[in-house]
C-alpha cells in the first residue's frame, strides 16, 4: 500500500493504490512478467469498472519497459461462451489446444467447488447483517480493518454478495425497475433484494469517491425503504479502524436494542 500511495496520483481509487503497490513490488522482487487482464465484462449486458477496463494501461505507467504485462482482454458482452473462448484463446500462447481445454476444465471445477464451499459457511449469531460492496473491501481484512471479524465479535451473522450464486442475485434484480450495469452493484442488490425478509440490518462499505459505488445507497433506500436499518461506511488510505469499530458497535448496540422491543 504504501509504494501505492507513493506512486499514484491523488485522486486514484483505494484498489487502484493497493493494486499498483502489489505490482511495484513484485517489480522489485525481480519479476519481469505480470499478468494484467483487462476485464471489461463477466456477464452479458453488465460491466465492471473503469479502472479493471483500463488496467493494464494504468498499471504500465508505473513499471519499467523491462517488464511484460500479459494482458488477455475478457469480454462477456458477447455471451459467457465467448468468455470461456477469450479465456482458451490466451492459453493458446503456451500450449496446444488439448492441454489448454484441459486445464479451462479443471480451473472451472476448481472454482464451482471453492464457490459452493464459501457459500456454506455460516456463523450464526444474536442478528444478521448484509455486508454490501466490493468484494475486494468485503473480503479483504487488510483493506476493511477486519470488518467482518469485528462484525462476528459483535454478535452478527455476517452475510455478503457472495454468499449467493450470481443466478440467485441476477434473478432478484429483475424485480427491480431497472437492473444495474455494473456487476458489483448487481450483486449488492440482487443479495439485498433476495435475503431482505431475513435481514436485521444492512452495511454497505464502498471506496471514497468511487463512481460505481456512489449511487448504492439511494438504490438501497429504494428497495428497503426504512424497514430495515442501514450503516454506509466510506473508507480510503487515511481511514481509521478505531473510528470505524466506534460505529460499528452504535450500529450494532441499535440493532439489538431494536431486537428486544
């Protein structure tokens, strides 16, 4: 993070830094190949950010000309089958065709399992909150100030985007007036849409100033009207975890007390 900070230009996002400080230093460890991709779409008539659209370009400011980024472009506009052929296309580069189909097999295996076995887990608690943003901060303990973990100590059942199947969230967005265009977003509400009889409370944590996430909250408004209790954390490079747990344990002490009538 720091040689990220050191690096990009004051209004780069909090991925963006933490991103290119993992690149610099992996450029310092010796490697002179990276591999970039440049993710445009993972679903038909959905996008994902500006940032992952321009990645490797962002990205080859930052590093020498010595190095070489790999940077297959995955594009799913055109349809998942066309995903799946961006994806075979850049193996190519390496192997034959056997192998390579080979390998797209087992990988998609491997990640159907993962996913299943992350969507499993549960721990139950005294209520259950709906963690909503991107799974880079929802997952990522350094980035969030281990949120989640604060979140369990406070008595919560921590349920998040991912906890669903993408059929799941994409089948509770169609009841929404409009479906959102980034993937993120269609996620966040597509699991707030679908678990909202069971929820206690919703937190949405999302990066300063980030344009696809800036709009979240109203759309969560929209859907929940003020049934359901809702705590919007912003957070960058300067935010404090102490202040962060402060409102947390507000957030929460409300949720119980609202619990015991």
């Amino acid at each position: 993070m720091e040689l990220g900070l050191a690096s990009c230009v004051d209004c780069a996002c909090l991925p963006l830094k933490a991103y290119v400080g993992h690149v610099q230093f992996l450029v310092q460890q010796g490697l002179s190949l990276l591999f970039v991709p440049q993710v445009v779409s993972l679903f038909p008539k959905e996008w994902t950010c500006s940032v992952l659209l321009g990645l490797p370009d962002l990205v080859k400011q930052y590093v020498p000309p010595s190095v070489r980024l790999l940077t297959p472009v995955l594009d799913a506009r055109r349809g998942i089958h066309q995903l799946t052929l961006e994806y075979l296309h850049f193996g190519l580069q390496w192997a034959r065709p056997s192998p390579v189909l080979r390998a797209w097999r087992k990988a998609v295996r491997a990640q159907r399992t993962w996913e299943r076995a992350y969507q499993a887990v549960s721990s139950p608690g005294r209520f259950r909150l709906l963690l909503l943003g991107p799974r880079y901060l929802t997952d990522d303990p350094y980035l969030n100030g281990n949120l989640r973990e604060k979140l369990r100590d406070l008595g919560a059942e921590v349920l998040c985007p991912a906890d669903f199947s993408d059929a799941t969230t994409a089948a509770a967005c169609s009841l929404l007036r409009k479906r959102p265009y980034w993937t993120c977003t269609r996620r966040s509400l597509g699991a707030l849409a679908h678990a909202v009889p069971q929820l206690d409370g919703v937190v949405t944590i999302s990066p300063f100033g980030c344009g696809a996430e800036a709009m979240q909250g109203v759309l969560i408004t929209s859907l929940t009207g003020t049934r359901i209790p809702h705590l919007e954390l912003h957070v960058d490079e300067h935010t404090s975890p102490v202040g962060l747990f402060t409102r947390l344990e507000a957030f929460c002490d409300l949720l119980e007390r609202k619990r015991s009538g």
